[in-house]
C-alpha cells in the first residue's frame, strides 16, 4: 500500500462542527496537485449546500463569543462566568471533547491546580447549562455556536468581508491560558495574510482598529486607496500614528 496517496479536507455544518471528511484517494503515479484543489473545491460545495434548517434552533443553542472577550448566553440568557469557568467552557466548545488531565494542559497549562479545583468549576457549568456537559471524556451535549469558529468558517469559503466583520478583537485577549493564546495566534495570523493577500481599504481598516500599530496593514490601505477614496486620508493619518507610536 505504499504506492498510495491520499488527499482528504474536513466538511463543516452549518455551526462550524466537522460533519465529515471527504477523502480522494489514489495511485503515486496519478498524484497530481489538481486534485488537492479539487477535494478543497468540492468541501466547500458540500458545505455551502447544507441545508441550515435542519440545525436546532438558536434560541436553544449555546452561545459563545470569546472575539474581543468572553459573553456566554443559553437559551437566550446571558451566563455570569468567571474567567476561568469561560475559559473551561470555550476549551470544550472549540476543541470538542477532553479527559480532565486534557482540559487541565488547556486552560491552567503549567500552573499548579488540584483535580479538585476543576473538577468543581465543570460542575458548575454542568447545573448552569442543565446538565448538559458529559463526563469521561467531558464533552458539550448542546448545540453550540461559537464566533471564532464562523469566523474561520468564513474564511475557508472565501467571505474575507464577512470573517473581517465578525472579527470583533482578538479571542479572549485577557486570557493567557494556552489554547486561548493558540487560537489568537491562529485567528489573527489568518485573518491578517488573508487581508494583506486580498483584503480591500475598507477591510484592512476594520482589522487595524484591534492592530492599531500594524504598519503592514496600514500600509497596504494606503496603497490600495485612490485618492477619490473617502478613506484614503484616513489610512494616510492612520498610518502617521502608528509610525509615531
């Protein structure tokens, strides 16, 4: 079987969940880089034809948007969570299901902390959500809807306004536990060579209201903005401030 070669691409639903993977496989003789194009192509066909009424209703979805900052709502009300309790929730929601020792490395990484003290915290999410997280592995058993995840749901379908839009701050900037420090990393990283490749004036503006010192951004506006262009002056003294700060 060493002749083979395989090109395979996640397929995601509706709320950003991986549904599916769609695999092409084939002889080494026959690899061509066509078909890694063609299994990217045909994801976002599947995805974009999934029928969205079949998702549960939004009222009775988990809501995170960790975007610029943790707010968590159920059922349409908002939930008071501590930073660390959102950082537990958000862990499960964006990197599906965990062991104990698994959701300890995400969120306190290497700070000291007792399987006492999270196993507490989850508990208390369970009662505030109904019981509607699952144990060994714990795991998420209500639809949820997470921001950072149709942000980059958005990208992968080509909608770069609609991902730059949604981009309401880095995730979770307070945060520093660890798989909050990826995912900001992840999503800005994307974000930013997607608008520095593609992005138009209006765009690279909207992300350097986070990234105000982003010179490469800044500039790339200005270079892109006509001198007719309403926002043409205001890249040029966009740009003046960073360069002074």
């Amino acid at each position: 079987m060493r002749d083979w070669v395989c090109w395979s691409v996640p397929v995601h639903g509706p709320d950003g969940e991986t549904v599916g993977v769609l695999d092409l496989s084939g002889r080494w003789h026959q690899a061509t880089p066509i078909a890694e194009l063609a299994v990217s192509a045909l994801a976002q066909l599947v995805e974009a034809h999934l029928p969205v009424d079949a998702a549960p209703p939004a009222g009775d979805r988990l809501v995170l948007h960790l975007l610029g900052g943790a707010e968590v709502t159920y059922r349409g009300s908002r939930l008071a969570l501590s930073p660390r309790q959102a950082e537990l929730l958000a862990a499960l929601a964006i990197g599906g299901p965990a062991t104990l020792d698994e959701l300890t490395d995400k969120v306190y990484g290497d700070r000291t902390v007792s399987p006492a003290t999270v196993k507490a915290e989850l508990s208390h999410l369970r009662r505030l959500l109904g019981g509607a997280i699952a144990s060994r592995p714990y795991r998420l058993e209500v639809p949820v809807e997470v921001d950072v995840l149709e942000l980059h749901r958005l990208l992968r379908r080509g909608d770069l306004q609609g991902a730059t839009s949604a981009y309401a701050g880095q995730v979770l900037p307070q945060s520093d536990a660890p798989f909050a420090i990826d995912q900001r990393h992840l999503t800005d990283v994307a974000l930013r060579s997607s608008l520095l490749e593609s992005g138009g004036v209006a765009d690279l503006l909207r992300y350097a209201e986070v990234h105000r010192y982003d010179e490469a951004i800044l500039e790339r506006a200005v270079g892109l903005a006509k001198s007719t262009d309403p926002l043409h002056h205001e890249a040029i003294a966009r740009l003046q401030l960073a360069q002074d700060g």
